[in-house]
C-alpha cells in the first residue's frame, strides 16, 4: 500500500436526494475490497496510487450515473511511493471509545 486517499463528494441534487447518491459511492467504495473508513464528511480509501484515482473517477462518474448534473468533489491524498503510509487504523484508533 502506498496511498491513501478522503473523498468528499458533493453531488448537485437537493434536499435527502444528496443522501441517495452519497450513499451509492459509499456502496461503490465498499465493493472495492479496500480498507474503507466512512465519516461524516469524507470516506477514506487505502490502496496502491493508480487504483485510488480511478476509484476517485468512478465516485464522481457515479454521482453523474445517478442523476447529478455535476459534481464538486474534496480529495486529499497521502502517497509515498516506497509504501509504508500510515494506515487509517494507526491514524483514527486511539481516537475511538
């Protein structure tokens, strides 16, 4: 593993509609087999560089798929190249009750 990635996807649909498609991303994520984290705001991926950009792509193509006509999404990346990132376990655990 050498990247992580947060997405945030913000889908252009109103009121609980937002809801429907941020929900079928987060399906989406899940399916991936990857280390998923959900949070409020941001879903956090963990995997190698390439198949986390185009795990960002499919998100937003999702968004699209589901009736948005556009999409802002908020990505932050982690990646270091030789691998030994920092995984979501060691970042959140000692923070969790």
């Amino acid at each position: 593993m050498n990247a992580s990635i947060a997405i945030q996807v913000l889908p252009a649909v109103e009121g609980k509609e937002v809801i429907r498609v941020v929900d079928q991303v987060i399906a989406y994520l899940k399916s991936t087999g990857l280390n998923v984290f959900v949070g409020p705001f941001e879903s956090t991926v963990e995997g190698d560089f390439d198949t986390l950009m185009e795990i960002a792509k499919r998100c937003l193509e999702i968004c699209i798929e589901e009736g948005a006509p556009s999409v802002m999404s908020y990505i932050k990346i982690q990646y270091k190249p030789a691998g030994g990132i920092w995984t979501i376990d060691e970042k959140v655990t000692k923070h969790q009750e």
